[in-house]
C-alpha cells in the first residue's frame, strides 16, 4: 500500500503557514504544520509544504506515495 501526503500553504497579512498530513499505509495520520519565518506569496506558501513534504517523505524512508493538495500550480 501507499503513504498518502496531503499538503497546504496559506499566506495572510499576518504571515504565512503550511499544513502537511501523512497517512500511513496503516492508516496512522501523522499531521505537521510550520509558520513561514520569510516573507512570501501565496504560491510561494504553496511550494514550500510541497517541498517540505517531500523531504519528510524521504527522511521517513517513502518509496511510494500519493500527492493531494488543492494548488494547480504544484501539482
């Protein structure tokens, strides 16, 4: 079975976040969120929980995984 990672990035005029949600092939969830400590667009937001992601993903050892997030742009 496949990891799931669902990933998100949002941008306000207080700053700036990511949203990340790993599901195991087990079904465990394993959630992870990050406030972006640089200015940034929205897009940018975006690209980052993508990035962030995948280098969890490697660090967790994923040899395959199915990608979810909401931004055309990423994926």
């Amino acid at each position: 079975a496949d990891w799931e990672m669902y990933f998100d990035g949002s941008k306000s005029t207080i700053g700036a976040g990511i949203g990340i949600l790993f599901i195991t092939p087990e079904r465990e969830m394993i959630p992870y969120s990050l406030k972006l400590n640089f200015s940034c667009t929205h897009n940018m937001a975006e690209y980052e929980a993508l990035i962030q992601g995948l280098k969890m993903l490697l660090k967790f050892k994923v040899q395959r995984v199915r990608i979810f997030g909401d931004s055309l742009l990423a994926v």
